[in-house]
C-alpha cells in the first residue's frame, strides 16, 4: 500500500482529505483519492461518496498490469505526518 506515493510498512498510518491512495488488488494496482472523512461508519452509499477511484478516471480502460518485481522501491522520507484521521489497514 502507499499513501501519497509512499510505502506504508505500519499497520496504520494518517490520512487525510486530498490523500491518495494505491493499493494491489490481485494484479491490478488500484489508486484512490481520499475526499473526505466520515465521523463513524456508514452505510455504503455515504462512504462511496468519500473517495475517488483515480484508477477508472485514468482513461486506462482499466487498473494497469503489474510485470516484473512490481511497484518501485520506496524513494525516501517524504512529507511530514499528518494529524486528520488514522486509518487501519
């Protein structure tokens, strides 16, 4: 998983509105944009309304495949912490 182009190695990490996230769902890379934060869980129609799936919006026709060794490493330290929300994943 990487949020904001970065590896997440944790078992949870902060998230914001605006945040995107990436993910492998079988051998297609899934990319989200965050939009915005519940205050408690909902029902599906209320949270499909909270994010973006970049992935259907790239004009790819499609998640793109995964060859080789998949994603690229880790470039380094990024952005500082953000302090909206933790999510678990």
């Amino acid at each position: 998983m990487r949020l904001d182009g970065r590896v997440i190695d944790r078992a949870s990490a902060l998230v914001r509105a605006g945040s995107v996230l990436s993910y492998l769902r079988d051998d297609e890379v899934i990319v989200v944009r965050v939009e915005g934060l519940a205050a408690q869980r909902g029902p599906y129609d209320e949270a499909r309304q909270l994010y973006t799936d970049l992935t259907r919006n790239a004009g790819l026709g499609g998640a793109p495949k995964l060859t080789g060794a998949g994603a690229p490493p880790s470039t380094g330290a990024g952005s500082p912490p953000l302090t909206t929300a933790t999510a678990t994943f």
